[in-house]
C-alpha cells in the first residue's frame, strides 16, 4: 500500500501528556508546514489518580487526552494497554503495529530508549519494533491492517531529568526551537486536569510549569533556544533506504541547531564508500 499525501508523523508515548510533555511543540511545528499529526498513547493512564477507580480514571483520561489531541490538530488513537503493565511482548506489539499502519507516519516520535521508568522504555522498543514490521505482510497487527511502503525514520525524545536511569546525562542529536510553541503546549498539558490535580497532590510540583521548566532546560543544553525539544535519532537501516533526517530536513535551519558535542556514526553497508557521514 503507497502512503499518503501529506506526510505524517505518529507519536507513540506511554502515557496520557508524555506527548505534551517532550514533542507537541516540534508536532506543532511539522503541522504548520503541512505535516498531518497522530497522537497516541499506549496506555489509558487508568493508575493515574487516588479519587477514582481504574475503569473511571481510564475513561476521564480518554477525554482529556481526546481534548488534548484537538488543541494540537492531531488525529486521536485510542489507548490499547494499563499503567505499568506496558511490556515488550506479542499482544501489545501487534496493537501499537496495527495504529502504525493506520498513520502511515514518515516519522514516529517516541521515548529516550533510557529513561526513569519502565513504561517510558518499552514503550520505546515496542514503537521501535512496530515501526520495523510496517511493511511487513507477514506480520498480522490486531486489528489486521494492511501493511504500507516507504521509508520510516524514528526519533527518541529526552528523557524526564535530561538524563538516564542511573543519573547519567543524555545529550540529543539535535535541538529544536518550540518557544513559539509553548502556550500552545500548555493548552494541551492544561487539558489533563486530572492529572495535574493527582501529581499535585501526589507529588507537590506545579504541572505547568514543570512542562516550561524541561523545555527551558533542554533550551539551555542547545545554548541557542529559550525553549527547546531535543531529539536523537534512530539508526536507519532496516526503517529507511537512505540515512536521511526528515525531520530537521522539513523544518526552518533556523529552528534547528545540531548538537557539536554529539559524534556523528559513519554506517555504511559498502565498505569501499568514502562518504561522509550524514547530518544528525
């Protein structure tokens, strides 16, 4: 199956505001050159409160998460698993694989594969892994959707505290500039009330603001943005035949600045090839 015009990019993230959080302002801007947005989060976010039971928390989740996807311009898909039971495995896989193929995305945004829970990392190897079976005829996604032709370049957003799950810091392959993004971004944070209430409560930090305090910090890693999102990407082989980076590529140079202390990998699969490597 060919994919669609226009392009697409697909966030796949674990819970209800992870998008929010690391990659509606680089959504905003890709939809602001013509780029179609699809939001999803694995889980429902059904743990996510101490007022409500599972099934009710699930289903206010839905609706914030739904609000949250309009004040972004992006097509909601519905969650397919629960809080901390994301795990790397067959029935989940086949899921996030079958909303894969319905976005048809030249580029999914997903987590930092280290960060500070398990659900942010499988949620990462399950995005990787079901980006790589896209045109897969073989591999049956439930529902069963067809699979789709053409390249997919995968980015890995900055994990919560800049850094991995042992303290180590985690720099990106490059940043971009969402400052004009961030009231835009707030508005959609601002519709999981639920869950700025229960975080509130739960652990004592302003929702908002902690949205605009990773933003301003990975500004401060670029040393050129006010407010950044930091992205690495993916290796291309097996997802694209080229080793390009559509993402930098689709946006302004000005609203792009790679990351001078980051090496850049030199893969070929012809070893008689003297090119240079790619940009990040």
């Amino acid at each position: 199956m060919p994919r669609p015009q226009p392009p697409s990019v697909l966030a796949i993230v674990a819970h209800p505001d992870d998008i929010e959080f690391s990659a509606a302002g680089t959504m905003l801007l890709l939809k602001e050159v013509g780029w179609q947005l699809h939001y999803f989060n694995i889980s429902g976010g059904d743990c996510g409160s101490t007022k409500t039971g599972r099934d009710e928390t699930r289903r206010i989740r839905a609706r914030e998460s739904q609000a949250a996807a309009e004040v972004l311009g992006a097509e909601f898909h519905p969650s397919v698993g629960n809080d901390m039971l994301i795990f790397f495995g067959e029935e989940l896989l086949r899921k996030v694989a079958a909303v894969v193929r319905k976005a048809q995305p030249r580029i999914v945004l997903t987590h930092s594969p280290q960060d500070y829970m398990e659900d942010h990392m499988n949620a990462c190897r399950l995005a990787v892994t079901a980006a790589f079976t896209h045109g897969m005829p073989n591999f049956e996604t439930d529902p069963a959707v067809a699979p789709y032709d053409g390249d997919v370049t995968v980015y890995h957003a900055m994990p919560h505290g800049l850094c991995d799950g042992l303290r180590q810091p985690v720099e990106p392959d490059f940043f971009v500039d969402v400052e004009r993004q961030r009231a835009a971004k707030r508005q959609a944070l601002a519709c999981h009330e639920s869950q700025r209430a229960w975080l509130d409560e739960s652990q004592g930090f302003d929702y908002l603001a902690a949205c605009d305090a990773m933003s301003a910090s990975v500004g401060r890693l670029s040393g050129t943005f006010a407010h950044a999102e930091g992205w690495r990407r993916h290796l291309h082989l097996g997802y694209s035949a080229e080793d390009t980076c559509p993402l930098s590529e689709a946006l302004a140079p000005s609203l792009v600045h790679h990351n001078p202390h980051v090496s850049k990998p030199i893969v070929s699969l012809n070893t008689a090839s003297n090119e240079s490597p790619q940009a990040p």
